[in-house]
C-alpha cells in the first residue's frame, strides 16, 4: 500500500543515509548517472505537481456565468415567449457573439501563460555523473543527490545526508516563520511535524549548505499531497477586473431604478403611443444598452496582448493583475547589481600588490566546487577563477575543499575548510568591516593602509572583499564554533570592477519622464554605492548615501523622512530593505527588483516583486513578474507597456459609459414626448452591436506621452463623473436632433437616430481617446481607425437596403437629412473637445 507524504518522511527520516541511497539505488559522492535518471523518470514522470487542466468547453460554458450574460439571456427568452422573434434574436445573437469574444481572449490569455512557463522552470544542483550540475527542477528523479545552498527553493522532500548551520524557512508547510535548524538525526518521529534529517518541497533555505537523497517529487511529496486538495483550475481576478464588476452592477442598479420610473411615469400621464407590452420591451432594451457588456471582453483582451506585448520586452508576467500594478508604479527600489552595472565583475586590484596567495585563497573560498563556478555567468567567484594562472591552478587543484558555510547576507561571509594531506585551513571571505574585526590586531596592522585603499577603490564604484585565514590543527566538527576559536590572519583585499550599464542613464531618464523615482537598496559598501549613485545621475555627493548602521539609528519619523527624500542606501540589511519598503507603500505604489536570498522579504512586501530570470530560487518564487534580462530599461519598458494597457482600459469605460448614458436619457426622455419609440428595441441593440467592435479595438490604440507621465489607476469615480459630464452633452445633442426631426415621421426620427448615434459614438471615441486636443494627439491604432470606418460605412448603407427595410423596419433618408445630421455630429465633436479640455484643466488645478 502507498504510504502518505507524511508517512513517508516519518519513514525515511528512521532510515540511515546508506541505507536510503541503498534503498534508491544510489550513491551519494557520484549520484546517479544520466542514463539511470532517464530511465527513472520515464517510471516516475516530471517532478511537476499534477493540476486539472481547464478544457476549452469549460473555458466556453464559464463565460455563460456573467451575470451581463444572463440577464441577456433572461430578456432574450420573454421576447421569444412573448412571440417578439426578432428582437429576441437579434439579443440572442449578441449574447453568442460575446460569449465567443470572451472565449477567445480567455483562451488565448492560458495559451500565452502557458507558452511563458517554460521560462518559469526553476534549477537546482544535482550530483550526476560524478559531477555537481543544474538541471530544470522538473527533471529531478527520486534518487537524485541534490546539493542545497542558501536562497534555493526546495524542489522535491529530501533525506539529508550531511548539513554545515543548515537553516529552512518551513513557514508554506508548518506556518512558522522563525528558521529551523535541520540535522542528521531525528529523535520526534511525530507525523504532523517534518522530521529533523528531512526538508519538503517548497520550503526555502535560508543558510548553510547541505546534501541529501530526493525519496519523493511531484504529486507524492508533502506539499504535492496539500495542492491535490485544490487542483482544480482557479482564475485569479485582478483589481483592474473586480473594478469593472463592481462598476457594472453599480450601472444595472442605477439604470434600472431610473427605467422603472421613467415606465411608470409614461403609464400613468400618456394617453396615446405603444402598448404597455411594447414599451415594456422598450423600456428593458434601452437599460440593457447602458450596460457596458464588452467590459470584461476589453479588460482579458487588454490583459492577454499586455502579456505578449511584454515577453517581446522580455518581461514575463506569472500575476495577470501584476500588469495593473506596473503600470500604476510610482517608486522602484532595486538593487544596483545587474540593473545599473553590468554584473560582469573583473579582479581590478589586489591589496598588497605583491601578495602571491591572495587569489588562491579568495579562489579556494568559492561558494561553488571549481567544475561549477565555470558554469556561472558572472559573480566574484568566476572573476576569481578568470584571474587565476596555470600556476595557482596547479596549487589549487593539490587542496581539497573539505566543508563550507556560504555567504550569508546578515553575516557577511562565507567559511571555506580546505587543506591537502598535512594541513588543515579555514578561510573567511567577506565585508572588510567584518572580516578585520574577526583577525588578530598584529596581522591587521601589518597593513595599515588597507582603510585608504579601500575608500580608493570604492570611489571608484569596485566592489572590494577581504581574506583572512587560520591554521587548525585538525578538521573540525562545526566550523561556526571554529569560525569563534582564535582570532583570523587578515590576508587583504581584492576590489572588482563591475561598470554601469551604458543603457543606465538613458533607463533613468526615461523613468523620470515617466515620474518614476529609482531607489537604490544595496548590501554593498557606501563608498561602491555613492561611485554608482553618482555615475547615475541619482546623487551628486556621497553625504546623501545613507547606511544601514545610520538608518537604524534614526527615529520612526526620522527614518520615514530619509526613506522619502533620500535615493541611495548602502550596507543594507534584508529587514532594513523590507521596513523602506512598507514605508514607502504608505503613500505610493511600489516596486521591488531583486535578485537574491537577502531581497526575499522586500520582495513579498511590494506591490509589484520583479525578479531576474538568473536571480536565486527564492526571489524567482516570490516574485510577480520575471526579467528576462537584467536591465533597467527593461523593467522602465514594462512599466510603460503596464500604463498602456490601463490607460486603454480606462478609455473603453470612459467612452462607453459617456456615451451610453447619453443615449440612454436622451431616447427616455424623448419617449415622454412622442407618440412612438424614439427607437426600435432593434435599433438600439444594433447600435450597441456595431460601436463595441471599434470600442474593443480601443486595446490596441496608441497613448499620448502626457498620459504616459504619470502613474494609471482604474478609478471608478473619476470615470463615472466624467462620463455623467460628457453624457450630458451626448443628451444634449441627441436632444436637438429629436427636436428636429420628430414631426417628418417615426421611421425617419428612428432610422435617423440610429445613424446619428452611430457617428457621434464614433467621433466620440476618437474626441476622449486622449486628454489632449485633438490636433496634439497622436494618431489611432490602424485596427481602431478601420474598425470605425467599417461601422460608419454600415450605419450609412444599411438603412439603403432591403435587409434594413424589412428586418429593422429603417426608412431612406433624403441626403439633406443626412447633411443636417453631419452637422450635429460635427458640432457635438466640436462641444465635446471643449468639455473634455475644460474638465482635465480643472481637474489638474486640483490635484
């Protein structure tokens, strides 16, 4: 019988390392060879956790339980059953065709999501082949030896077979927040807790390294076994998607109060016109015309082309409501690692000049065996090992390296045991500071210009390590306790250059243009951070680069000041970088860029966590959106495209709900005066029909640069106020269009009015398109411009025919009819503009 996850790491937890590597035909110095591993996987499938995928006719049915949908359907039904075959089927017709779009854009968004996971895959380190590599997660295999450094995520439940001060963030398993200690054996065999000797996926180490054998991957480990229980498919609404909801229903309630007393009013004073029936079915036509239907099909379908318009930008969306909030963004903070320079690190100096085992040392203390620091793209580690000769080569490769603790961002350093058939040495590697204060005041002193050399090559913007080292007289059990046994011989210095981007000033000029502040947050020395900050365009001295040790110092108050007004902060520690954060978030929307285990808590802390396609597990997981390249232009391109995608958002609600409630109170109050329908239910559908395909393209439309320059949110107030104002002048127009024409005849003031509301949506689209004249604005989308051609070529020939005729009942018009109508069309653009100007100018006296 299949054991439980639990029971499983209870189980392995009692076994010996040798006798679970037994178990799993495996040995635990070479791992298992390539050709087993495949063999295994073929068995046991990817390590991925199983989700039911959602089918296209789920997709289809889903877009049925829209409440817009329903309703339509309800009136559809009553026409039929009220025998109004037309009417009805013209409704039901626009429900299948929306249902359709909305399929579509749903369709397509899990179709681009999906295409963008494989660039979501995460990568660990495994012994195959007698070699410590990275594969993809997914192609782990129980068996598998897996080596764990500090700010990787956990990818499979683990027998450990070795540990060196191996701490994991158990908190997505047990809720605990505190690290916990991990350790070869285990003495509580209690099932509801994770034994000492093992770690579960989906955990995170958070310091030391360990080593251990995958007894469990995918669906079978512990976490696997908790997802099963919510596998289903779930569709993660954003803030930008509940807005339109929420304004949708807010609409159906507020149209349909005025409707029922705008009915009861003609029933109780008209004596003469339709029949109650047909005014009934007027009256429920002209509410389900205000409703803004095509919202939710504009917002996926501005949602999913946002997300492939940003992977062409190398930007990777894994949150659809993280596109709102990059476009919302008012402050980023980053690191300078990777965005404002270029991470590509060289040995620049050494300190002393002549100190021949400065570099072997620093060498030997590489936090990665010397097989795997090739493989890495940059890093001090790889600028060592580019520095080295054929000569200190050789005298590395006579030493072994026997344990290590790796660099941990609150320590500052790494330890490295290394030492050959004699001799036994622990080398430290870190923070200058740090390092100096752990070694003997004798071997300091020997160099006591190392504090000018250091602000020398700080200025510079280098990045500098120091090296000390002791002698033990044998391997020791814990190298923390070694670490404490007896001061260090402080070695020296080595500084690494690692230049700005040419692309950093133009990234932060364009940043501001978009009134985007850039904050750096770095763990790096004030002097590296000042040289960079400077380089930058950021600060102009080194007095306004404030410290880690100065910002603890400060006052709340005192802090929010300097968290508000200062741009450059160095020696950061990862919960000083989160608490500027929650600051900032106080009153701004925020950004966070990071790449490693230290930038975990700031991360989860922004509005918006980005994250480089190289950067630790960790920050990869945590993270909403991911950087395919390093770069700050990069990330200023997405929060441009983000703004984009907002901002034509809002332009469809803006435009349709002016242009509505125009039409909605106009024809109301038209049919308290004439003895008709000012419009046939038909009409009305069709000119709801016909306007949505050029408001949908409004998706693809081109933005001002004003609009660009500053932060978007879907303010649902904003947009009603407006759309009230510009939909008086709507009413207004249709008004004296009414006045003109209602005593030719019925058919003339209906057919007329289906044209002429035609054009004014359509001349109204292109009036709110932008806040700027309409001589400033830039051109429209070519979709949006062809798109309103075709409806403005139908509008005009469908009356002229035999369909139009005897389906919708229009009536020819005369072409001096039509030129009074192009008139008003022509006037209402003109009183529109003026309206729009007038309101954005007060509107900005105000903010």
């Amino acid at each position: 019988m299949k054991q439980s996850p639990a029971k499983a790491c209870a189980h392995y937890a009692t076994l010996t390392a040798s006798q679970t590597a037994q178990h799993f035909d495996t040995d635990i110095s070479t791992g298992l060879s390539s050709k087993h591993a495949h063999e295994k996987q073929r068995q046991c499938g990817s390590n991925a956790i199983t989700k039911k995928e959602t089918t296209w006719l789920q997709r289809f049915l889903r877009q049925f339980l829209s409440p817009f949908v329903g309703l339509f359907i309800a009136v559809a039904l009553v026409l039929f059953f009220l025998h109004e075959i037309v009417n009805g089927s013209i409704i039901l017709f626009f429900v299948i065709a929306s249902v359709c779009i909305g399929f579509y854009q749903e369709y397509r968004v899990a179709k681009t999501l999906q295409m963008l996971n494989k660039y979501l895959v995460m990568l660990v380190w495994v012994r195959r082949d007698t070699v410590e590599k990275q594969i993809p997660s997914t192609d782990l295999v129980p068996g598998d030896i897996l080596v764990l450094y500090p700010g990787e995520c956990v990818a499979a439940d683990i027998r450990l077979v070795a540990v060196e001060n191996f701490f994991v963030d158990e908190s997505p398993l047990t809720g605990e927040s505190a690290p916990v200690q991990k350790m070869l054996s285990d003495h509580d065999h209690d099932i509801a807790q994770v034994p000492a000797n093992i770690v579960c996926a989906g955990t995170t180490v958070t310091s030391g390294k360990a080593i251990g054998i995958a007894f469990a991957i995918g669906d079978n480990t512990r976490m696997g076994s908790i997802a099963q229980l919510s596998s289903q498919e779930t569709v993660q609404r954003s803030a930008l998607v509940e807005g339109t909801i929420d304004l949708g229903t807010f609409i159906i309630k507020f149209v349909s109060i005025t409707m029922v007393i705008i009915f009861v009013v003609t029933m109780l004073f008209k004596q003469q016109g339709p029949t109650v029936l047909e005014f009934l079915i007027f009256a429920v036509t002209l509410a389900l015309s205000v409703i803004p239907e095509a919202l939710p099909i504009v917002v996926s379908f501005c949602l999913s082309r946002g997300v492939a318009r940003l992977a062409k930008l190398h930007v990777v969306v894994k949150r659809l409501s993280a596109v709102e909030d990059l476009g919302g963004m008012q402050i980023l903070c980053t690191d300078k690692t990777g965005t404002l320079t270029e991470n590509k690190m060289a040995v620049a100096a050494l300190y002393p000049a002549n100190q021949v085992d400065l570099l072997r040392y620093a060498a030997l203390a590489s936090t990665r065996q010397k097989e795997t620091v090739r493989t890495m793209a940059h890093g001090f580690d790889c600028a060592l090992l580019e520095a080295l000769s054929a000569i200190d080569n050789e005298w590395c490769a006579q030493r072994v390296q026997k344990a290590e603790i790796p660099f941990d961002p609150v320590r500052l350093r790494n330890l490295m045991l290394v030492g050959d058939d004699q001799t036994n040495e622990l080398i430290v590697r870190g923070a200058p500071e740090v390092i100096v204060d752990l070694c003997t005041t004798e071997s300091v002193q020997q160099l006591p210009e190392y504090a000018g050399w250091i602000t020398a090559q700080g200025g510079k913007g280098n990045r500098i390590l120091a090296l000390a080292k002791k002698t033990l007289s044998a391997r020791p059990d814990d190298l923390l306790s070694a670490e404490h046994k007896g001061a260090f011989t402080f070695l020296g210095l080595i500084s690494f250059a690692d230049p700005i981007k040419k692309t950093a000033h133009a990234a932060i000029a364009k940043a501001r243009h978009l009134g985007i502040t850039i904050k750096i947050l770095s763990g790096d020395s004030k002097e590296v951070c000042a040289a960079v900050g400077r380089e930058a365009g950021l600060i102009d001295q080194i007095d306004e680069v404030v410290t880690g040790h100065e910002f603890a110092q400060k006052s709340a108050q005192e802090q929010q000041e300097l968290v508000m007004n200062r741009s450059v902060f160095a020696r950061m520690l990862p919960e000083q970088k989160y608490e500027i954060v929650q600051m900032l978030r106080i009153s701004h929307t925020v950004g966070y860029l990071g790449d490693g285990i230290n930038d975990a808590p700031a991360l989860r802390a922004a509005d918006v966590s980005l994250a480089v396609n190289g950067a630790a597990n960790v920050a990869r997981e945590v993270a909403d959106i991911l950087l395919l390249r390093s770069s700050l232009m990069c990330v200023i391109d997405g929060i441009e495209e983000g703004r984009k995608i907002v901002i034509n958002t809002i332009k469809y609600v803006r435009t349709t709900l002016a242009a509505n409630f125009g039409n909605f109170y106009a024809i109301a109050i038209a049919s308290l005066f004439a003895n008709y329908l000012p419009m046939q239910p038909a009409h009305i559908l069709l000119v709801n029909l016909l306007t949505d395909f050029p408001m949908i393209a409004i998706a693809t439309d081109s933005v001002s640069r004003v609009e660009l320059a500053m932060p978007r949110r879907f303010n649902v107030k904003g947009m009603i106020l407006l759309a009230l104002i510009l939909g008086l002048v709507s009413t207004t127009f249709d008004l004296i269009f009414f006045a003109l024409f209602h005593q030719i005849s019925a058919g003339v003031v209906q057919t007329g009015w289906f044209v002429e509301s035609i054009f004014t949506e359509l001349v109204f689209i292109f009036s709110v398109r932008t806040v700027q004249p309409f001589f400033k604005r830039p051109f429209p989308s070519k979709p949006l411009a062809l798109l309103s051609v075709v409806v403005a070529i139908v509008a005009l020939v469908l009356p002229r025919t035999s369909i139009g005729r005897t389906i919708f009942g229009f009536t020819l018009l005369t072409y001096g009819q039509l030129l009074l109508m192009g008139l008003l069309v022509l006037a209402y653009f003109v009183a529109t503009e003026i309206v729009k100007l007038c309101y954005y100018r007060w509107l900005y006296r105000c903010q």
